[in-house]
C-alpha cells in the first residue's frame, strides 16, 4: 500500500461506522464538531472521521476514540432546528491517526491513508470467496427486510474485492466493535473472511429468529381459535341463561396463581381448588367456601420477607430512644442482630418477656421491630380458651378460619415479622382443647418451619419470624411451653428511673397525643418526683402516664376557660390537679414496737411491703393466723414457731410458754391473698419480739425462708423487693446469705440508699432486728 498523508478536521462519531464508498447523511450537534466542519468547508471539504469507543462521552478526547478511521468528502450540508447540522458525507478511504496537530476549539489530526491496490490479483481462492460473500449477502438480504432488493443488484456487480467488503459491511447489522474490525483489517483477503464469518453468524441469529416467530405465530392462531371457542360457549351460556362472570372469576384465579410466587406444593393445592371450584355451580355455598380459601393461599406472604437493617449502632439508638433502662432486653435484642449479621442463616430466638404491668413489654417489642426494620403484629392471648384461636378450624365446619397465627402474618404482609403474643402467662383451656399445647409447634424452632393452619392445611414457615411473649408471671405458663423460651425478667423501676421515663418519654408523648406545644403546659420536676412518691405505688409506670395525662386535661381546660397564655404544674398546686395524696412518702415505722416487722413480698406487680404483727395472750398454746394467709405461709410460721419452742431457752423465753399463752399473728390488708415461704423469718422474729416484749427496729425490712434448724434459705424476686423496701423509706434491709449475687441486678442508685445485712441463720436476724436495751427508749 502506498501511504498519503493529510491534515484534516476530525469528528468522532456515537455508535457510527462509516466505511470507503458508503454515501451516509449523519446529524452533529457539538461546539467541537461544527467548527471542524467549518474548517474543512473552509478548505476542500474533506474531513476525517471515527468511531467513539464510548458512545455515551459528550466530550471525548483523542484517547476515546479509534485511531483508524474514514477520510470523507462532505457533499452537502443542511441546517436543522436547535443548532444540529445534517451533513451528507461519501467514505473515500481509509486512514489512520499519525499525530494530533490540534484539539483546542476542534480536533485537527494527520492522517495516513491506507490506499488499497489498483489491480488486485483474483486468485480462484479470493473468487470463491468473494461468491461465497455474495451469496450469504443475498441469503440474509432475502430473510430480513431491513435491506432493500435494489442494494442487493448494486452490491453483486462490484468486482473489486475491497470494494464489495465494504459495501456490504455497510448494509449488514453489526456491532460498532465488529464494524471497526472490519475497518482497521487492510488486508483484503482477510477482510472477506471476517465479513463471512459475521455474515454466517447473523444468518444463524436470524433463522432463530424466523423459528421464534413462526412458534408465536401458531401460537397466536391458537390463543385466536380458543378465544373464538370461548365466544361461542359464551355465546350459548347467554342463552341459558348463565353469567359470564363466573369465567372471567376463573381467569383472574389463574392469572393470581401465575403471577404470585408460591411454593410448588401451595402452587398445586391451589391449582386443584380451582379445577373444583370452575365444576362447581356459582352460586353455591361450596364455591363460596373454595373461594375464600383460594383467597387466603394468595393473601399469604408464602415467600415474601423484609430485608433487615443489621445496624447494631442504630438499633442500640432506636431501643434507647423508645425506653429507658431495660438493658437485659436490650443486650439480648443486639446480640440476636450482631449474630444475624455474622451469619444470616441463625434461627430466631423465642424470647419471654417476663415482669409487672407497665414496665414496657409490649411496647419494647414495637421498638424491636422498627430497629430491625420488620413489620409489627400483635396477638392477645389473654383469655384464649379455645386450641382453635391458634391453629384455626378445619374447612369442614361451616364458617371456618384460620388461626390468630396466620390471620396475623396476613396482616403483616411479610414472612418474618415481629410477632408478640401478649400475656401467654393467662391462657386457660377448656373441652375445646389446650391453646397452650397448639403453642408448642409455634414456639419451636425446630418445628415451625412447617407450621400447618387447620384451615389451610399446608406447611406455612415461621422460622424466620422473631417472637416475643410477654407475661407477668412464669407460674401458669406450661413446663414444656416454657422451655421452648428464653425467659428474660424486666423488674419494677426506681424512683428515679420512673423520674427519667417521666421526663423523657411519657410527658412529650401526652403533650403530643394532645396536640399541647412544649411550651403552653410546664410539669415540673418536683411536680414528677410528687406523682411518683404521693400518687402511685407501682412497679410499673402506668399509673404515672394516667396521672401526667389527667394533668394536662386540666390544664388545656384551665388554658381554655382563663384565657391564659401557658399552665406550670409544680409541687405546690399538684393537689389542685390531681386531688389529696393516695399514698405517704415514708410507709415504714414511725417507731420501733414489740411484735411488729416489716416483711417483703413479691406480687405479679411488683415487689411489696408486708406488715406482719405478732401479739401474745393468755391461752393453752394456740395459733392463730389471720390476713388471708395460704398454705405455704401457714406451715412457715408452724415451722418457726416449732423453732422458737426447741430454742427457747437459747432465746430468753421460758421454755414452758406454750402452755399458758396464745400466738396470734395477723398479716393486715385481710382481703387480699398472701402466699408464699419468704415470710418466714418475718413471722419468726415477730413472735420472738413478743414474747420477749423487745422493740423491732423501725427501719428494717426482711425476707427469707426458715427451716427447723434455724437456717434461713435464700428466696426469689430480690430486686422488686428490694426497690419495695427503697419506695417505703426502709435504711436495712435483711437478705439471705445465698441472696447476695441477686446484688448485681440492683441499681446503683438504690444499693447506696440502703444497708444490707445477709444472713445464714435465724439467730443473726434477731441479733440485727431487735432494738438493744439501751436503745429501748426508741
């Protein structure tokens, strides 16, 4: 090949190929691009031109485009709206960039040009060729449409090899990359080979092609020949009176069960519901019962889940935004998500949330939800009497439904919702079966990846959903159902936890609910901590949030009638709101007495203080126990006065007393039932203190179990009891000895408030408890 080499302006083409010969009329648009036109009008109208190798790059530069290109000749110009020129250029031949002479306002380059020969020799290998081009040309020209027949008399007549490559390079579909090979192959031969290649491929893809559509195509006729039928059948219900309703009910049916995404074996079931229901009368009570269930399989979220945030920072920040303290719950809640995020496949733990009312059970598991980004559903198993509520009623039974399990993942909408099951501590069952017992399959891990309804009779999988129950007590749930949980106790709150709750989160809810701005409606601190010690005496604090609520009544009335600009609430006008204090501040002795101690006892809300009097009188060794006192309670008092008699001498107590006097020992707040066996060295030193008509100290509360021995044995519900003591204004507090790691679970706050004496026997109690006879005068 001879080389020429020119200095031409230069426009790169977007997804654009223009080969030598090819008379081609393309659009520019770009600053750069017309002044290169410009510059070549200016001269002899040739121009060079090349491909982008990316067609979406608005400003390329000379490394974004191919170095071989067209050297073109503009033949005529024509000015569009909007500042676009259509050209009209003819390919001349092909170039290759030497050097880049310019790109400021244009791209200015000198170009080699790769000049074919004149005279090729036609060798009977190149003839072969050049006819087997020809003739896959002329095939693909006669299986598309996209090449008009004259192109194909004007290709089939040129007998310069080169030429005939590249004109039907120009008229065949190929990619920009397959263009430019062709482009920058200079040897003719090859060229001519390549083009076969691509020419073959495309008759391949097009023979495909022809395949697909003639397969559509009878399909069509198909879909045309049954609707046809259909009409006619439609045609010949309409004379007997049949609506078409019901077919169009049918179709919309199978389309539902196309389009949802069901497992195959829930596929299949709903597949042979249909098939029943389009032989069935329309109007009949069975079709109703069949579409409903068909309704219900395609409600079912079967495999549609939310994805969760495993965020542990912003989880941390949701669950302390929305509560305050309850860090058991909350490390737990962290721990399940830092081990989800480790390894996604780990089973959903069951947790029970066990405490007082108002502590936030049920709340806490709303905030768990939205810091895992999952949907919320509660179920309310208090009172549930009948197995039937949780795995629902077979379709037999005229009326039936599925369970409170299923009914509550439709209404979540995903498979792997935060599901709360509120009170499960207060089921009951009845002749309609144990719903304790149905729970047992829900609340197993291992078992509830195939959860089957009564009603829909198919595994529905509820691995994948976080459980939460909550109770007050663990007493009435079943041993089995119990071990399937993982229990986690939430104690009653301090004062000063129940301050904090108040403040940060119960006012500003109440103002919100009432649509109060902060600053119309002002509750004080002294106002808060006035509620907390006057008004409720709870573990909880719901009592609190009804108080607070009452306040801001009133104070939007007092708001509404006075005309004033803002209400302030503070200790001194509390009473004004919320009328004369329920309770004292300080419940414990005023002073020290003979008989009487102070006890503590753990309820289902929360930890108490329990009065226990002890009073001596003339008799033949009775004893008398009052104040609605169970059985366990009655046999630690038998237990400790059995003691008192086997020591009695030990205890300065004359060892025949039983004989001449009678023990009776009241428990006051007669009305309400008292049971349990941390009584016991209560009762214990209240005899002794009667008998031995010594005080016992004012400040001082007790708990503990008694044996015969003497020993006192370690108890349970030590915080709530403990906070009890700390509500009621007690300094000491009498622990068992094996008592003190319950410690650990105590505020700080608290623990620095009281004094703590722990205790392996009786003895050391009395020694601690009873006042000293120097100290009688108290």
């Amino acid at each position: 090949m001879a080389e020429k080499r020119y200095t031409l302006p230069m426009i790169p083409l977007r997804g654009l190929t223009i080969f030598p010969y090819m008379v081609i009329h393309f659009d520019i648009g770009r600053e750069k691009s017309i002044r290169a036109l410009e510059e070549a009008f200016m001269k002899n109208q040739l121009i060079f031109v090349t491909t982008q190798k990316d067609p979406e790059l608005e400003d390329p530069s000379i490394e974004d485009v191919y170095k071989v290109g067209t050297i073109t000749k503009v033949k005529q110009m024509l000015k569009l709206p909007g500042e676009l020129i259509r050209i009209l250029v003819e390919g001349i031949s092909r170039a290759e960039i030497d050097k880049v002479t310019r790109e400021d306002e244009f791209f200015e380059v000198e170009v080699v040009e790769k000049e074919e020969q004149a005279e090729i020799e036609k060798t009977p290998e190149l003839e072969a060729l050049m006819r087997s081009v020809v003739s896959a040309f002329e095939e693909y020209v006669n299986m598309t449409s996209r090449v008009p027949i004259e192109s194909l008399y004007n290709v089939i007549s040129i007998e310069e090899p080169g030429r005939l490559a590249d004109m039907i390079a120009a008229h065949i579909s190929l990619s920009t990359a397959q263009n430019q090979e062709l482009l920058e192959c200079f040897d003719v031969k090859k060229r001519l080979e390549i083009l076969l290649g691509f020419l073959m491929k495309e008759l391949e893809i097009l023979k495909i092609e022809r395949e697909i559509n003639a397969k559509v195509r009878s399909q069509i006729d198909k879909l045309q020949k049954e609707y046809y039928l259909r009409e006619q059948l439609k045609a010949i219900k309409a004379e007997l009176g049949e609506t078409e309703d019901f077919d169009s009910e049918i179709e919309e049916y199978e389309r539902k069960i196309e389009e949802k995404d069901l497992p195959e074996e829930v596929r299949k079931k709903a597949k042979e519901e249909l098939k029943r229901l389009s032989k069935m009368p329309p109007g009949s009570a069975e079709a109703s019962v069949v579409r409903t269930y068909l309704d219900w399989i395609l409600e079912l979220p079967w495999n549609y889940e939310t994805e969760d945030i495993l965020d542990l920072k912003r989880a941390q920040r949701i669950l302390d935004e929305d509560h305050y303290g309850l860090k058991k719950v909350k490390e737990r809640i962290i721990e399940f998500l830092a081990v989800r995020a480790f390894y996604n496949k780990v089973k959903s733990p069951i947790l029970c949330l066990v405490g007082p009312p108002g502590v936030g059970k049920t709340s806490l598991g709303r905030s768990i939800a939205k810091a895992m980004n999952r949907k919320f559903v509660r179920l309310s198993l208090g009172g549930v009497r009948d197995e039937a509520e949780i795995r629902g009623h077979r379709r037999t039974y005229v009326g039936a439904i599925p369970g409170g399990i299923i009914n509550s993942i439709k209404i979540a909408g995903s498979k792997n919702p935060v599901f709360l099951l509120d009170e499960i501590d207060k089921m009951s069952s009845d002749f309609r079966g144990d719903p304790a017992s149905a729970m047992l399959e829900v609340l197993d891990p291992e078992q509830n990846s195939t959860f089957r309804d009564h009603y829909l009779d198919l595994p529905f999988d509820l691995s994948k959903v976080l459980f939460i129950t909550t109770a007050n007590t663990t007493d009435t749930i079943p041993a089995p159902l119990l071990d399937r949980m993982e229990v986690i106790y939430i104690s009653g709150y301090t004062e000063e936890e129940k301050f904090h709750i108040a403040k940060g989160y119960l006012i500003p809810k109440i103002l919100k609910e009432h649509g109060v701005p902060d600053n119309k409606i002002i509750i004080q601190d002294s106002a808060i901590k006035g509620i907390i010690s006057e008004y409720t005496r709870e573990a909880g604090v719901r009592g609190l949030e009804k108080h607070l609520a009452t306040i801001v009544r009133k104070a939007i009335r007092k708001i509404m009638e006075d005309n004033v600009p803002y209400v302030k609430v503070g200790k001194k006008n509390l009473q004004s709101y919320l009328g004369k204090p329920l309770f004292r501040p300080d419940k414990a002795n005023e002073k020290s007495e003979i008989g009487t101690v102070m006890g503590l006892a753990w309820t289902r809300v929360g930890g108490e203080i329990l009065t226990v009097e002890a009073s001596i009188m003339p008799g033949s060794g009775k004893l008398n126990l009052t104040g609605q006192l169970g059985d366990v309670m009655k046999e630690s008092a038998q237990a400790g006065l059995s003691y008192i008699r086997a020591n009695a001498e030990r205890l300065g107590i004359d060892k025949d007393f039983y004989k001449n006097v009678d023990i009776h020992i009241h428990v006051p707040e007669g009305s309400i039932p008292k049971d349990g066996p941390s009584a016991g060295v209560t009762m214990v030193t209240a005899m002794v203190s009667a008998l031995v008509k010594v005080p016992v100290r004012k400040d001082v509360a007790m708990t503990g179990e008694i044996t015969l021995t003497g020993r006192v044995l370690p108890i349970g519900g030590v915080k709530e009891k403990v906070l009890a003591a700390h509500r009621a204004g007690i300094k000491r507090v009498i622990l068992p000895m094996e008592n003190k790691r319950d410690l650990d679970e105590i505020p700080q706050s608290v623990k620095k408030k009281l004094e703590f004496k722990f205790v392996e026997r009786i003895d050391e109690v009395l020694e601690y408890a009873l006042v000293k006879e120097e100290k009688h005068e108290n």
